[in-house]
C-alpha cells in the first residue's frame, strides 16, 4: 500500500508541476501578445523637454473644460493627447493609448474615462499604484486641472 501511496503522490506532484508550467506560459504570453489586438496611437511626442511641474499644483478653475493630457515628468516628458470622448489607457501594453516604459508601470496601469464633462482617474489593479496630487488612487477619482498623476517615474496633467 505505501507504494501505492508513493505512485499516486508522484503523479499528483507530476499534474501541480504541469498546471503551474502552464499558468506560467499562459501568463508570459498574455503580456507579449497584449498589444497585437488593436493599435490606437493617438500620444505624438513633439520634443524632450517638457515643463516639470515644482512645488503645489495649480488649482483647477471652474467652468474649464480639460482639452488635453500632458507629460510633465519622465521619458515622454512634452508628449500631449488631445482628449475626446473615449477613455485614455495608460500603461506599458503595446495597445495602451499612451505607452509608458517605465519600470515602474504596470502593462494595464490605469484608465482615464469622461463622466458629465469631468475625467475620472482609475487604478486597473497595478503593482505600484497610481497617484494623484500625494494621495493613492482607490477607485474611480475626479482629476482637476493641473494636479498630477503620478505613475511611477512619469507625472501627467489634464490642461484646458
């Protein structure tokens, strides 16, 4: 009977192994093929150099509308999205509409999506988190003009 016993625990550990090889692999191809769905690519650098942003943010004015998304800090720093009606990925997925390759970004890091004439910040379950002005982001967050959100090394407005 210990023999028994022996057999059905090596061919038990033999299936472990194989399901986590292949959660393994299933999870290594999902990152690599992620981008080759759709390509948007609406972000169009227009030089280094972009303005970083030192001490407070400015407040947001009332009555003014966000028309555009600008990297203030890292290696797309000077790059502006106009904003429309669809909502902005971020992230280091290929599909994403404005990809970060930042180490410290996730593939699918965050979303920003239009509610009622006001974007909404939201964290898509990234490692490191997503940060708006000092605070962590939870859930969906309304982002004023001006106040940065933070992903990893890379610092992003919404500007009128």
């Amino acid at each position: 009977m210990p023999e028994f016993v022996l057999t059905v625990a090596r061919f038990g550990f033999l299936i472990l192994l194989w399901i986590f090889v292949f959660t393994v692999v299933g999870v290594i191809r999902r990152d690599l093929f992620a981008g080759v769905r759709s390509k948007s690519i609406v972000a169009s650098p227009r030089g280094v150099g972009g303005a970083v942003i030192q001490g407070r943010p400015a407040k947001a004015k009332r009555g003014k509308a966000a028309r555009q998304l600008v990297v203030t800090a890292g290696q797309l720093a000077g790059t502006r999205i106009t904003l429309g009606d669809i909502p902005i990925t971020i992230g280091r997925a290929e599909d994403s509409t404005l990809v970060i390759t930042d180490d410290f970004a996730s593939a699918r890091h965050a979303r920003l999506v239009p509610r009622d004439g006001q974007w909404f910040v939201e964290d898509l379950g990234s490692t490191n988190g997503t940060y708006l002005d000092r605070g962590k982001v939870s859930g969906p967050t309304p982002v004023p003009l001006g106040v940065p959100i933070r992903i990893g090394r890379t610092s992003l407005e919404l500007r009128p």
